[in-house]
C-alpha cells in the first residue's frame, strides 16, 4: 500500500481565494509529481520535483507554483483560484534509485472553483 | 518532448482477450508502464518494460519494442472489474519525467 497522502480529498471555493493542496509521502522518495486530470480525461504534468529544492515545470501550463522544501513534502499553491481551475489534482512519486519504481498516487484533490 | 499515442475506448466481452496499443515518441527513454485507473479513483501500477520483449503477471502481459516505439498491454479473460482505462505512461530521459498518454477506455461486456 502507498503511503503518498493528499489533502483535503475535496475543496469547493471561491473565485479569487489562494489555495495550497497538500501532498506528502512517507516512502523517502525523491521524485514528487502533480498531474491535472478533468473527468473522464487524460493526466497532464504540470510540475514534477527530482529532490528538495528542484522543482520544473511539466508539459501543461499551469498558473499554480510548487515548493519542495523538504522531501516528504510537496505542497502546491494556486494564488487566486478560478473556476478555469476546477479539475482533479493528482500527486505522485517514486524512487529515482530504482528506474523501473513505479509511481505511486495519492488519491487526489477534486477542486471546484466557484 | 513526449509523444505517446494510444486508442481512446475499446469493449470487448467477458471472458475474451483485449490488446491495448501504445505508440511513443520521446526525447529519452528510461521505460514504459501502464496503469489502470478505475473511475474516480487514483491510478495503480500494473507494470514495467525497459528492456524489449514480453513482461508476463497474471492476467496481464506487457510488451515492448524499443526500436519502433510501440507497446501493448494484453489483458486476458476479461472480468467485468476490468473495465476501468488503462494509461500508457514513458520516463523520460534521466528518469525525471513521468508523462502518460491519454488513457484507454476498456469497456467489458457480459
């Protein structure tokens, strides 16, 4: 079983609110992601971290930031929600020691923005 | 950049053979793997290819040719909990870059 965690599972919010999703593992592992999937639809990168303090952006534009201040912990931050924002939040990660270490996902973050 | 294509929904019958396509085209390449994502829910690995040839567990058998970019999930005697998508996914180059395909939607019938 994963030990990846994302808080809240869901978050309705105002338009204009700044919001962070948390997400932590406890599994030591120094890759961290976030994919953006709407229903029914593919999952798309939008940040990825390969250890603390190295954060890129992924292939899709996102207005959120990310921080990787400590390994376990991968929080990210939209600073003014939209409703162009409501979609699910998937976080993930694995262990770069081992290529063929598969990732594993926290159960995510469905965002309504209202 | 990542390129990888795979067909957008299949159905097939209880109890019968499905193969799921996975084409790829990527700056690096550091392994292949698929996941199945039931609706709703967060993905869950099913397995791995880095080298080329078939990976067998269980049910499901994985494949891969490095050379021409391609890989096929098959999954066999289809259950009705099989119905779920299943998401084609390549580490990129440096094994930093995790980036899926659209997912394909495996619709099992009774």
């Amino acid at each position: 079983e994963a030990d990846i965690y994302q808080t809240p599972r869901y978050l309705v919010i105002g338009t204009g609110k700044k919001i962070t999703l948390e997400c932590s593992q406890t599994m030591g592992h120094d890759k961290m992601y976030w994919y953006q999937q709407d229903p029914g639809m593919e999952l798309h990168l939008i940040h990825y971290s390969y250890g603390v303090n190295s954060t890129e952006k992924g292939d899709l534009s996102s207005e959120s930031t990310v921080s990787r201040i400590r390994t376990e912990h991968f929080p990210l931050t939209l600073e003014s929600a939209r409703p162009s924002h409501t979609s699910q939040y998937l976080c993930a990660s694995s262990d770069s020691s081992d290529v063929d270490t598969e990732a594993f996902f926290g159960q995510g973050t469905r965002l309504t923005v209202v | 950049g990542q390129n990888i294509d795979q067909p957008t929904e299949m159905t097939a019958t209880e109890g019968a053979i499905v193969q799921i396509n996975c084409t790829y085209q990527t700056s690096g390449f550091n392994g292949l793997f698929w996941y199945q994502q039931h609706a709703g829910e967060a993905p869950t690995f099913l397995s791995y290819n880095v080298l080329d040839g078939l990976e067998e567990k269980g049910r499901f058998s994985s494949f891969l040719s490095r050379s021409k970019g391609y890989s096929y999930l098959l999954l066999k005697e289809l259950q009705m909990k099989d119905s779920a998508s299943y998401l084609c996914a390549v580490m990129g180059a440096a094994g930093n870059k995790l980036t899926f395909g659209g997912g394909t939607r495996v619709l099992v019938k009774p």
